[in-house]
C-alpha cells in the first residue's frame, strides 16, 4: 500500500479552506464580505485571516474609503500553490471514491 498523502495543516481548518476557496475566485475581498460569505464571527475571521497571512498564503492591505476603514485580502501566488498541493493531496486520498 503506498503511503497516505499529507493534508497541509494550515489549510486543512474549515474556515481556512473556506476562505482560501473563496479568495482563489476574486482579485482581493474585503474582511466584511469574507465575514457574510463564511458566516463567521470578526474575532474567529480574523484569527483565521492571521494564520493564513503567517504562512504566507495570503496578503492584506487596508485603506480608507470615505474615512472610514476597509481591510482587503488577496490570495499570493505561494497560497495559490498550497491550494493547489491541498487539493491534488485531497483527491489521492480519496481516490476512486471521487
């Protein structure tokens, strides 16, 4: 039997998947419509938003738009690379079963 792919840990977290997924179809999003999208709480988000930032997966900007703050979120291409390692990993582990 050959040996079992490795799941990236950073990615594996559903939230992080999530917004990896999501991030990988736009140019760049804002936290607000990342928070609608995946249902989840601003402390939960950005804890999550922090990890995938860490690991290099993702870049963030922020700016002001008529005074008020706006924080936009943009998939690198090392992050873009690991979805793409994640999901090739994903379907060899369940093979036939897809």
């Amino acid at each position: 039997m050959s040996e079992m792919p490795e799941l990236n840990p950073v990615i594996h977290g559903k939230l992080r998947l999530a917004l990896l997924s999501l991030l990988s179809g736009v140019d760049e999003a804002e936290f607000t419509w990342l928070r609608e999208k995946t249902g989840s709480t601003d402390g939960n988000l950005g804890a999550q938003l922090m990890k995938l930032e860490e690991a290099g997966y993702i870049a963030m900007k922020k700016r002001f738009v008529l005074r008020k703050p706006q924080t936009l979120y943009r998939m690198t291409e090392k992050g873009r690379a690991a979805l793409t390692e994640y999901v090739s990993a994903l379907k060899e582990l369940l093979g036939s079963a897809i």
